[in-house]
C-alpha cells in the first residue's frame, strides 16, 4: 500500500472539517446553531475545524512525501495524527450536536416521565463520549489508522486533570462550615478505606478497589479520572465505576426524597444528607429540588455539602498514592511518593490546586470560576426596560403568592436596580455582604417557586429576576480558560478511553465493583441518614 493510500483517511477527515468550517463560517448553519443552543460557539465551531483541517492535512502531506522514521517528531504527531484527527472530530461531534440533542429530547420527554434524563443519567459529554468510544471499539472496531493516536487519550486526559486543580481552593474550603467539612471528611475517608477493605475480602484487584475508592467516596467520574492514572487502573475498571456511581445515584435520587419526608426532616438536614450521601452533582442537585423544590435552602445545603466533598479530591489522591506503593510492595518515604514515583500529572494537579487557593486565578473564595458580587456598581444592575417591567408589575399588583420576605427581596431589586445590601450599611461589609446574599437567596426562592408552579409569575418579571441573579456572579476569565481546556481534553480523552473498552474485557470483571459499591454506597447513606438527624440542625451553614 502507498503512502497516499495510507493517508487517505486524514485527507478526507480534514477535507471534511475544512468543509464544515467554510459553511459554518457562511452563516448557513446559524439556524440549526440557533436550535442546539450552540451559536455562541459559531466562532470557536469555524476556528477549531479549520486549524484542525489545516494541520491534518500537514501531517497527511508529509507521511506522503517521507517515509515514517523514529524521530521525535514521528512519534508524537505523525504516527498518530490520524487517531487525534478522528477522536477531536468525534469530540466536537458530542460537544456541539450529540449532547444538544440529548438535552432537547430529554426536556421533550419530561413532562411525560416527570424528570430529566440528561440530568438524572448524566448524559454529558464525560458518558457519552465514553460511550461512543465503547461503541465503535465493539461494532467497526478502532480503524488501523487511528491505532497510535487513541493511545494518546491517557495522556490527554492527565492534561485535563491538571487544568481540574484550578477549579478548588482551600479557602473555599474553609468557609464551608465545620459541620460539613467534619462530616464529609469523615464519610469520605471512611468510604475510601471501606473499598479498599472490601476489595481485598473479595480479592480484586488493587488497581480495580483504588479507582472504585475514589468514585464511591469523593465526588464520582472527577475523582475516577484523576485517581485512575494513580492506581494504574485499567479502562474497563473505570468505566466500571463510573457505572456504579450512576446506577447508585439513580436510585437515590428517588429512595432519598421518599424517606427524607417520611421521617420529616427539615430542610437543611435534607441537603447535608443529600450532599453526602449522593455523588454526582446533577443527581445531587435533583433530589434535593424532588424533596423542596420552593426553599432554596434545601438545594443550597446540598451543594454546600457537595463542594465540601469535592474540595477533598486533592486529599485522597495522595492517600490513595501511598496505599498503592505500599500495596505494591515499595519502600515508602516522602522523597518515593510526593518525588520519585508520584504521578508528575497529579503535582501540576496540586500546583494549579494551590495557585487557585492563593487567588492567583480569581479571588481566593471562588468555586468552579465564579464568585457572589453583591456591592453598588453598574456592571450588575438591571436594565431601564427591565426596571421598568418590575416598576409596572409592582404598581399592577401582580407579583402575588410571595412569602413577605421575598417581597421585600423583589421591592429592594426595584428600589436599587440591582441586588445589593443596605446602602447606608456599605461601610460594615461584613453586614452588607450578608443582606445582599440573603436577598439573592430569596429570590432564587422566587424563581423555585415559579419553577414548580407553586405561585405564577409572568415571564417577564422571571426574565428579571433571572438576570439579576445572574448580574452578581461574576466568573474569573482565568479559571473559564483553563476549564475550557480541561473539557476538551476529557471529550478527547474519554472518546480514546472507551475505544480501549472490549466486550471481553467488560465480561472478564464480572459484578464485584457493582457489588462493592453497593455496599460501601448503602452504608453511607445509612450511617450519614442517622448522623445528619443526631447532629445537624435548621440552621444556615454558612
């Protein structure tokens, strides 16, 4: 065979991106863009195919031209241009038409199954480019010509999780409350170590227990992709996983409300138990709204419990570090882990990690990219139209069913055109920060309540109050950057990963990770359910 035949697949995968960004740069494909809710990313869409068509093309001219050594230049780009070609075609596939559909078909089919499977299944880019990658790997089968470039997909996705540790900060951390951070770390340590023991009474492998540990006890597909690399684990094992947390969080976000009303817990105990019991943020999220889907304290509770356990990623990544090396039969001592066997992927990890809580991204009380702006400034007040719809509704009386203190929430949003606390309070910060905080929790309460068609609210006034809420979060162009990249380095990675995931293999692991978790997951529910009530009580964490 020629090189030009070899090749053939490049040439065509790039002629086909530098088509597709001709037509999208024509404005052509703006209605369907429009319809996916993807026509922001117009610009990235034409920008990304045609640098990636470019460089396809370079690489399939000079394969042509030459033939293949072993340079440095051969084994990193040329050998595998053809599967990064395929698996970054496949990604912006699932990121800009795959996942908008399953977002749409899932808001069509809700009002009919009563909640949302794209959230309930979380049926992201992660899952389903993860499952694309299992698909084709099991029917076609990788083509010859991507064989090197899928193999880079571990290394892809180790560069996602460094750019992972810009979105936590120890300060985040520390503002969390002592409930939630005590609670949480105990119950993510205990269900670490629990794995781990469960794993050795039922003989599995220890690279299969210490990805499991993570998932089940930290925060779900983050914590199985950042740990996997550190405990060698295998493909097939962490799809395994990713399975069991989905499938357990499932049931939980329908067991959990049931319960949490027949036993009348309040609001706040509910979402310190849904935060630690349950792992993926969605399902999280989810139950919580199931249990109150009108006091925004349940969901705030949730997700502050959710954060806590998050921010312990960092944690068991060195904890499950050790246990491997010691399982693994090597002397340990610092200079071994944290220097010479520590996985150098995880230190940029921690670097990044301690960068973002020094504030050197954003301000050092930011999560995920995003911080509570509640002060006087124009950059977050409302509109002249939109003061102007506020102005009518409250003079036509219309805003009704409101409790008095979110009444008094949307008069303050008229009176000051933005949400903020008491002007005469500005100098005690402390004071003004709390009001304003307080008032935006308020009407996110307002926006529940119309959500759940407990009060009606016309459109216009929601349109309002949604973008008010919207003004005082403010996102660090920084921390957006690096998770832009992390997300597609992950789309990339878990396409590369799941062509690595073979029938036999899936066969050969039999049930025992469904087991464990589900033991280890049982068990923490439970033991979390006596605890919130003995411990936790209606107050607000703050």
């Amino acid at each position: 065979m020629s090189n030009a035949q070899r090749n053939m697949p490049v040439f065509i995968m790039s002629g086909i991106l530098l088509i597709y960004g001709l037509i999208a740069s024509s404005g052509a494909l703006l209605p369907v863009m429009k319809y996916l809710s993807t026509h922001k990313t117009m610009d990235l869409q034409v920008t990304l195919s045609l640098i990636i068509a470019g460089v396809g093309i370079l690489g399939a001219v000079i394969n042509t031209v030459r033939e293949p050594q072993d340079t440095i230049l051969d084994r990193f780009f040329l050998r595998p241009i053809g599967g990064i070609i395929l698996l970054l075609a496949l990604a912006m596939f699932i990121r800009w038409y795959a996942e908008p559909m399953v977002k749409i078909w899932s808001k069509a089919l809700e009002p009919v199954l009563g909640f949302a499977i794209y959230k309930i299944m979380n049926l992201n880019y992660v899952v389903l480019g993860l499952l694309t990658g299992v698909v084709i790997t099991n029917t076609v089968g990788i083509p010859k010509f991507a064989g090197e470039g899928v193999k880079c997909a571990r290394f892809v996705l180790k560069m996602g999780v460094i750019m992972l540790g810009a979105r936590y900060s120890f300060a985040e951390l520390a503002k969390l409350g002592v409930y939630s951070v005590w609670l949480i770390g105990f119950f993510v340590l205990g269900t670490v170590f629990l794995v781990l023991w469960l794993g050795s009474v039922f003989k599995q492998p220890k690279t299969m227990t210490g990805v499991l540990s993570a998932g089940m006890g930290v925060c779900g597909v983050s914590a199985t992709v950042a740990v996997a690399p550190v405990v060698k684990a295998k493909s097939e094992e962490m799809a395994y996983t990713i399975g069991t947390i989905l499938s357990f969080g499932i049931l939980c976000m329908f067991i959990f409300p049931t319960v949490g009303k027949m036993v009348g817990m309040n609001p706040v105990q509910f979402g310190a138990w849904a935060g630690t019991g349950i792992l993926n943020s969605a399902q999280v999220a989810a139950a919580a709204l199931a249990f109150n889907a009108v006091d925004i304290k349940t969901l705030k509770v949730a997700e502050i419990f959710n954060i806590t356990r998050v921010l312990f990623l960092p944690i068991i990544v060195l904890v499950l570090a050790t246990w491997f090396g010691k399982e693994s039969g090597q002397k340990l001592s610092f200079k071994s882990v944290v220097i010479d066997k520590f996985p150098i992927f995880i230190l940029g990890f921690l670097l990044l990690f301690v960068m973002s809580s020094m504030g050197l991204f954003s301000p050092p009380n930011h999560y995920k990219g995003k911080f509570i702006d509640v002060s006087y400034n124009e950059r977050t007040q409302i509109t002249d139209e939109e003061w102007n719809t506020l102005d009518g509704a409250l003079k036509a009386g219309t805003i009704t069913g409101l409790t008095e203190v979110q009444m008094k929430a949307v008069q303050d949003l008229h009176k000051q055109h933005q949400i903020a606390g008491n002007f005469e309070e500005r100098d005690n910060k402390k004071q003004f920060d709390l009001v304003g905080r307080e008032r935006m929790t308020e009407l996110q309460g307002v926006l529940a309540a119309a959500k759940a068609k407990e009060i009606k609210l016309d459109s216009e006034v929601k349109g309002v109050i949604k973008h008010a809420v919207k003004q005082v979060h403010k996102k660090s162009k920084t921390v957006t950057v690096l998770t832009d990249f992390m997300i597609w380095f992950f789309a990339f990675g878990l396409i590369g990963l799941g062509m690595q995931i073979t029938k036999k293999a899936i066969f050969q692991a039999g049930g025992w990770p469904l087991v464990i978790g589900g033991i280890s997951g049982i068990a923490k529910a439970t033991l979390s359910f006596f605890v919130v009530l003995w411990l936790v009580k209606d107050v607000v964490l703050h």
